[in-house]
C-alpha cells in the first residue's frame, strides 16, 4: 500500500509472506521471491496514491490490475518515481521467513540463559545473530538477498519462531536436554516421532525491515530517513506458532503551501508566455511615405516583387526569420 501525506510525502508498506523451509537453497528461494515482489511491485502514477492499490506488472502479459495506461512504460515497467524503493520511506514486513544457521538443540541451548532486558551484544543472542540468513555473514555469501541493505532496528528479543501454541516453550522442547513436556510419556512413539520431525530451530522469521529515497540514490533527500523509536516482539501474545514483532518510526513528511505553490506557477507561465511572444517575427516597413499612410503594392502575384509608389525596405526586428 502507498500512502501520501499532506500530497507530497509518499510512503510505501509491503507485507510479505516469502517462502519457508529450511534446507539448502531455500534461503535463495526467500532471496529470489523478495527481488520479484521489489522488482514488479508499482503503483500508478495517476491515482494510485488515491487508491492505495498496488499493480503487478509482468514482462510477458498485460498488468493484473490496470487502472491507467499512461503509468508504465511502453515495455510495460513502471515508472521509476512509482516502485516500491522510490518512496520516500519504504517499509518492508511480515513473516520474511529467514533462518538460524544451527542445530535447533544448539540454538535452544543458547536461549536457555537469555533474559527480555539482555543487550544482544552481551547476551546469547549474539551468537545466533551472527547465524541468521538475512543479516548474518551467510547473506553475504549468498549475494543475492535484495533486502540486506535494508535497514533493521537492533533485534534485542527472542527468536519469534517457532514456539508451541498459548505455550512459551518452543516447538520441540526449550532445551536440548528437556526432558519433555508434562503427558508426554503417555503419547505414542509416532507421534513423538512426527513432532520430532517438525522441530525447526529458533529464528527470527518476522521483521520490520525498512529503508528511505536518500539511502537508495546517490543524490540527497529533501526528507530524512526514517528514525526507529522501538523494536520488539509480543511474546504475551500464544496464539500462533510465530511470536508478533512491531516497530514505532518517526518519518518527517513535507507539506505544499499551496498558495506559494499557486502563485509558483502562474509565475512560470506568465513568463513562458513572455518567452513565446519574444519569439514570434516582426519586421516594419520604411518607405519615404508620410508614416500612417497606406501603400499600394499594386497586384501581386506568386513569384513575382510588388511594385508601390517610392522606394521601401523591410526591417527585421523579430527573432525569427521573415520569409
């Protein structure tokens, strides 16, 4: 969605739910989905402000959802000044899906001694941030991911997946020598089997990821990026298997004084006005007649010089040439 304040600050917010998994090659999946939401991802240049809805353009058939022709291009990509990075502030959410590099019984293990007021330099955090696909030095390697230069606030909470429902444990026991929860000695071995199979190591799969114009371009910004107050997870909130992450930002947003605006351009035409009429040709007759009077040219015809009483000459005063 697109949201322009005080019609002059567009601001851009993408909720994305990219691919899971943890094996090989699916954090390039995640990384290739990303490229294809920023990449096709416009809005109209017309309305779409208005509108807040967003147009998928693809290469090889027409948009999903045209509301304007006159806001692509003829090769059928949008305008520059409508994607999603252009923005002003563009924001980037949801569940994005990257992973912990390590074994989930190592991952709990750290987490065992972690406390919600920990600093992430000093805590167990630490060492999984320096795991985590998105950020870590795994992105790098992979050199494919678009949205590790954007910007993140410091992440100074527990990995919000992936915990057990209206439980705090995570999924698979908090600690890698737990002995289990309460009852479950009374399940059956398939069963301990099927959820020993579903343990994922705990990660931060959900992010607010965000990024301004001036970050992106080499030329400055009129507005400064964003400014992070907070960011944190919800862990009081059980009901999902993923823990709720928020974030608070500052953004400051221009306003149009319309009157200057008003009085800016009909300044501007007036002058463009003054510069056409400096253009156009004017010339003058110099003829020994008393100034007033007419002069008969006699009858004229194509490709033949006009006869008048006394000798004149025509004066070129204009710009442009007098055929």
């Amino acid at each position: 969605a697109r949201l322009l304040v005080h019609s002059a600050t567009p601001l851009v917010f993408v909720g994305a739910h990219l691919p899971s998994g943890d094996a090989p090659g699916d954090a390039s999946r995640r990384d290739a989905a990303a490229a294809e939401v920023l990449r096709r991802g416009c809005f109209p240049a017309d309305d779409g402000a208005e509108s807040g809805r967003v147009v998928v353009v693809s290469d090889e058939k027409e948009e999903k959802e045209k509301t304007s022709s006159a806001s692509f291009w003829p090769s059928g990509r949008c305008q520059l000044s409508s994607a999603i990075a252009d923005a002003d502030a563009s924001f980037f959410a949801g569940d994005l899906n990257y992973r912990v590099l390590s074994r989930a019984d190592a991952a709990r293990r750290a987490l065992r001694s972690f406390k919600a007021n920990a600093s992430s330099t000093t805590s167990p955090l630490a060492t999984l941030l320096a795991l985590d696909e998105l950020k870590g030095p795994a992105a790098a390697a992979r050199g494919a991911c678009p949205l590790t230069h954007w910007g993140e606030g410091p992440i100074a909470f527990a990995p919000t997946y992936k915990l057990e429902r209206f439980s705090h444990k995570y999924q698979g026991g908090e600690n890698d020598d737990d002995e289990g929860e309460e009852g479950d000695e009374t399940k059956p071995d398939s069963e301990k089997e099927k959820e020993k199979q579903k343990t994922r190591t705990p990660s931060w799969t959900d992010r607010v990821l965000f990024r301004s114009f001036s970050s992106s371009n080499s030329s400055s910004s009129s507005s400064p990026p964003p400014k992070l107050l907070w960011y944190a997870s919800a862990p009081s909130i059980l009901g999902s298997d993923h823990r709720p992450v928020s974030a608070l930002f500052e953004v400051a947003t221009r306003k149009i004084d319309s009157s200057a605006l008003s009085k800016a351009i009909e300044a501007l035409l007036r002058e463009a006005d003054a510069a056409e009429t400096r253009q156009l040709p004017r010339c003058s007759v110099v003829s020994p007649a008393p100034k007033g009077s007419a002069i008969d040219f006699g009858t004229l015809r194509r490709g033949s010089s006009p006869t008048a009483a006394g000798s004149f000459a025509y004066a070129q005063n204009g710009v442009s040439d007098v055929p």
